[in-house]
C-alpha cells in the first residue's frame, strides 16, 4: 500500500470580476496558486444577489484546453458554435474540450436567488489542442451517487471510485472528480491514483483533509500517494480533482492556451480573422 496524501499548499483564492461582471472566487488561476498541472483554473461563483452574475459570459473563444461547470444551485443557458445549446442546472456538468477552436456563451437564468457553481479549466496536450471540439452535457439525475462510509457520499462526474464509474468519459487527463458530502464527525477515506496532480476544495463546513484543518473557503493542494484521508468537524463538503500531469509548457493568452507565445498569437489571429473554427493541420 501507498502513502497517504498530505497538503503541501493552501489558499482561499481572492475574489475577481470575469465576463461581463461576473464576480466569482479565483481558486486556482490567480497569484496564491498558478496551476495545478493540468488544471489550469477552478472559480466558484456564489451569490444571491443578481448584480453579481446576471451580466454573464456572452459569447467568447478558446482553443487548446477543456472547460468543466459544475451547479449547485441555480440554471446557466448555454450555446455553442457547433451546434449546441440548453440550460444547466443544479447538479448538471457541462464538459467542453475547445479543441482547435469553439466560440460559446454561458448566461445565468436567475433573476434573484442564489447561483452557486464552480469552472474548471483542463489543460489539453500539445497532440490533442488543435483536434475538433466536443462536448459533454450530463445532467444531474445521470451522475452516480455512492456511499464510501457512514455519512459520507459521494457524486462521482468522472473518475472510479468503489467500481461506481462517472458518465464523463474520454477525458486525455484521465481525471477523478468528486463532489464528496461529510456529515456531522464522519471520516472517509477517498483513492487517488499515484503519480496524478490532485486538490481538495473545501467550500462547506470544517474538518480535517490530508492532515491539515481547514475551514470553507480552502483550497489543499496535495502532495503524490494513492489515497486522500478526511475527516468532519460538523458537516463539510468538498471538491476532489485529481489528473494526469502533462508537464508540457504551457502558454496562456486569455480564452486561449497553447505550448508557445507563437501559438498564442496564432490563435488571435485566427480569431481575428474569422478562421479560430478552422483546424490548421501541421
């Protein structure tokens, strides 16, 4: 048996105003913590007031990475430049691979009341960025729930975990991830596969993860082993994301991630151009 995994880092992000005034927690993406390879951002956004959400994302490129929401509560319309479209709602999961270009829209549908939902970026690597894009909408009812010990369950988006596999599949990063719900002093003991990158958010309640106390809004990113220890104070709930580390460079430019600064400009060009949806084969 391995190790268990530790927390070699913590922050609780900083807030920060995206879209068209969207304001929302930077959890992974900001100064605290760059990148967790692959996972090149997480935000939540949460708020019960409309002024902070209610602008959205109107429609906006990206080429070379994933992105991934997640709702707890409340609907965002979405639609896309291949063709797709609907709402999502509490408990659905939209996963996007960008591919060698999307352009899409995330608008919320609330207009009063709580909207609370999280966005992960997924690095892609160099071999899979300019592939066609794709999409996966899985709605709430189609995502397993299983329980991993007394009071403890777990909605699995992606990954294994006991044999219950999540719907999301094809994924390059081959990623683990869970929303796991801790009742009042339960413990559990979740499995990581070795060698992948791995965080914890901890977004309510108190407890115990990986050794280290911490309290909503955390983030614990974890050092390498084949298992996550975590325990509940009174209640807690986590995000558990684990992946495949790439180890590729990595270029930013806004909705767009490559290998290189060269690619980067190639992608606003092409933007520019009106050609982002053209794959450019080598």
């Amino acid at each position: 048996m391995g190790e268990p995994r530790a927390v070699q880092h913590q922050s609780s992000g900083r807030q920060v105003i995206e879209g068209a005034g969207v304001r929302l927690r930077r959890v992974i993406g900001g100064p605290e913590v760059d990148y967790v390879d692959p996972f090149l951002l997480l935000d939540e956004f949460r708020s019960d007031n409309p002024d902070d959400y209610i602008a959205g994302f109107p429609r906006h490129p990206h080429r070379g990475m994933e992105t991934v929401t997640y709702m707890i509560r409340g609907e965002v319309r979405h639609g896309d430049s291949i063709g797709n479209s609907g709402v999502i709602g509490p408990g659905d999961v939209q996963w996007m691979t960008a591919g060698h270009g999307i352009i899409h829209e995330e608008m919320p549908q609330r207009q009063e009341g709580l909207l609370w939902g999280f966005q992960l970026w997924v690095n892609l690597p160099a071999r899979l960025k300019m592939s066609d894009p794709h999409y996966q909408e899985i709605a709430a009812e189609e995502i397993p729930s299983v329980e991993l010990s007394k009071n403890v369950r777990a909605r699995v988006i992606t990954g294994e975990v006991e044999g219950t596999r999540g719907p999301v599949a094809g994924i390059a990063a081959d990623p683990l991830y869970l929303d796991v719900v801790m009742l009042d002093r339960s413990e559990v003991t979740l499995p990581v596969s070795p060698g992948h990158s791995a965080f914890a958010y901890l977004f309510q309640g108190e407890g115990t993860v990986g050794g280290a106390a911490a309290s909503a809004p955390r983030l614990l990113v974890l050092g390498d082993g084949d298992r996550l220890q975590a325990s509940s104070a009174e209640g807690m709930r986590l995000l558990l994301v684990a992946g495949a580390p790439l180890r590729e460079p990595v270029a930013r430019g806004g909705p767009f991630v490559m290998n290189t600064r060269e690619e980067i400009e190639q992608a606003v060009l092409d933007f520019q151009r009106g050609e982002l949806l053209r794959p450019r084969r080598a």
